[in-house]
C-alpha cells in the first residue's frame, strides 16, 4: 500500500509540474525535501509548500484527516481552495470539491490568520443564501462539463474571485502562507 502511495504521488507531482520528463524523475522529486524541490525544479517557495502540502498530507474526506496536525490541515484546505481558485475560480472549488472542503474552510483560514479571506468567504457565502445543500447539489444539477456555465450563471462567483485575488495581490497572500508553514513545522510531513 505504501509503495503504491509513494508511486500515485510520484505520478501526480510529475503530471502537475509538466516539466518533468520522466516518471522516474517524479519519483525522485517526491523523495526531496520542500528547500531541493526550490533548488532542483526552479520553484518558488510557494509553488513548493504546495506540491508537499498536496503530496504529503490527507484530503479531508480521507480517514487520516483529523489526525494529522491542525496547521497541516489548514494547509491543505487552503492549497485546495487557492489551487481551484487560481485555475477556475470558486464555482469549479465547489464543484469539485464539495462540502467536504468548503465547509471546514473559513475555520482553516483563520488558522492560517487569512481572517480577510474568511470574511470573503463567509460574506460571499451569506449574501448569496449559499449553503452546504446547496454545493452538494452542483455535480447532481450540472453532471456535464459543458453544463459549468449554468452553474456559473447561478451567483456572481467572478466577484468573489476578483475580490480573492486582490486580497492575493494586495496583502502577499503567498508570503502570508509561507510565513505561517515556517512558524508551524508540525504541518510539514517528515520527509
């Protein structure tokens, strides 16, 4: 089993980085501390926080979620949600993920003392009547890709997105992260 983690995540760091040319490349890239992912791969510090978090600790709808630390648990919804944020936007997070995620966030954020996201979040959330129900239902209304657009079309998810990536911008949101991971190396896996 461990042996097959080990190979799954060496599979998915190569597939997400696209600048490796084998898988036996992945492999080895999986093995390295957070500082030789920096140095080897050409990745910032963030981008490298990112690939442990994802790589290294458990999805909350997995059964090792709640026992790893708190700091490594926020990381990971954090990573989940900035990634899905950065890539569709926060109609494909909750698409995607649910509210698996999107439930725990706003506690995971102010974890991460990112209590102007939380507020974002929550404000968003509030304003537009959107509940947990209401996230579980998306995969079951808009089962085809092609169908995103109406769900899309359902609240102004652009303006929260517009609003995230100001705060991004605006206060360091990267920075933020970093300095935290820093000051909790319990939320970093041993490697």
């Amino acid at each position: 089993m461990k042996r097959t983690l080990k190979a799954a995540r060496a599979l998915w760091l190569a597939l997400a980085l696209l600048m490796l040319p084998f898988a036996a490349c992945a492999e080895d890239a999986a093995a390295l501390s957070l500082e030789a992912l920096v140095e080897t791969y050409c990745l910032d510090a963030f981008e490298a926080l990112y690939f442990d978090v994802l790589l290294q600790t458990e999805a909350p709808d997995s059964p090792g979620f709640a026992v790893q630390p708190k700091a490594a648990q926020a990381l990971r919804i954090f990573m989940n949600l900035d990634m899905e944020i950065q890539c569709g936007g926060i109609a494909q997070f909750f698409y995607n993920n649910e509210s698996t995620y999107a439930a725990r966030v706003p506690k995971a954020l102010r974890e991460l003392g990112l209590d102007d996201v939380a507020q974002l979040y929550e404000g968003f959330l509030g304003e537009y009547g959107i509940t947990m129900a209401e996230i579980d239902s998306y995969r079951a209304r808009f089962p085809l890709a092609e169908q995103f657009g109406e769900l899309c079309g359902l609240h102004p998810f652009s303006e929260f997105d517009d609003a995230y990536m100001e705060i991004w911008y605006q206060t360091n949101l990267n920075r933020r992260v970093l300095d935290y991971a820093q000051a909790h190396p319990e939320a970093l896996p041993d490697r």
